[in-house]
C-alpha cells in the first residue's frame, strides 16, 4: 500500500465512527412537524392541551416536567402520556388530569406552580409530531379568556389554531 493510500485508509478510518455517531445522534434527525401544539385552562381551571392536526393524525399527548435538577443525559421526567383509541386529525382538545372519552391515561395530576412543563403531541410508530408547548401553571393563571400558550411560552388568541400555514 502506498503511503497516500495508507493516509485515506486511516482517515476513512478514523472519521467512520464520528460520522456513524452524529447521524445517530438525536438532533441530526428531525421529525415531520404536522401541527402546533398549545395549553390553556377550561372553564373549571384545569389545564387543557390543543393541538391543530394539519398534517396526518395525532394518537399521543404526553406532558413532562423541566429539567430542573437533571444531568445533562437525563430525559424530562414524564408526568402523564395520554393515547387515544384512534388517531386523531383537525383540533384535538385533552384536558391534562381529567377523564377524556376515547384517551386512556391519568385522570388527576398536580402541578407544581413554581416548575415549568411540557405537553408534546405525536403520532404512535411515525416520525411526525406537532410542535412542543412549554408553560407554568402560573402563567396559565394569568391568560385571559380565549388565550392559548404554544412554544416556548408564547400566548396568542385560541383561532390562532384554527388555520393551518401553508
């Protein structure tokens, strides 16, 4: 072998591994994004997830706490997944903590006014999911009626939802 071709052989070599990893790696891969999700409070006060399906269906909701306290290799813990019995398409409404006909999963939580949390809605064995919605319990109480949070804390008015871009 000629010491370029041994050069090549030992940076094909070397490079294999690092490329092999950053394509394993969770942010190099993206989901399809088919819709938004947002939260706000019912008229009895308890927090309600809304996700606008505008692309395909959604079947999970889950809501988990902040990282707060956590390594950086530690997931958000999970607070409560809810699945549906069919995947659901249009405006999804879930209230987080109560009984929701055609959902299976917990009908009481607390919250804890002082943590941040997060509500991802997505569809079961696809790569697809609506955006992510992060919100305090606090800042929950402080909407105005027809107000939604969606992102990372944003709050814009409930139709917001009802169109879909593009």
């Amino acid at each position: 072998m000629t010491p370029l071709l041994r050069t090549r052989a030992l940076i094909a070599l070397t490079l294999a591994p690092a490329v092999t990893a950053l394509g394993a790696c969770g942010n190099a891969v993206s989901a399809d994004v088919i819709g938004t999700t947002a939260v706000t409070l019912d008229e009895d006060g308890r927090p309600v997830a809304v996700v606008r399906v505008c692309d395909g269906e959604v079947d999970t909701i889950q809501l988990s706490g902040d990282r707060t306290g956590l390594a950086d290799d530690e997931p958000n813990p999970v607070i409560g997944t809810w699945r549906a019995t069919s995947g659901r398409d249009g405006t999804v409404e879930l209230v987080l903590g109560g009984a929701n006909a055609g959902w299976n999963g917990p009908e009481a939580l607390t919250l804890a006014d002082d943590r941040t949390y997060v509500v991802t809605a997505a569809r079961s064995g696809a790569d697809a999911e609506a955006t992510q919605v992060s919100f305090s319990p606090a800042q929950l109480a402080s909407l105005a009626p027809g107000q939604v949070v969606v992102r990372d804390g944003d709050v814009v008015a409930r139709t917001d939802l009802d169109e879909c871009a593009g």
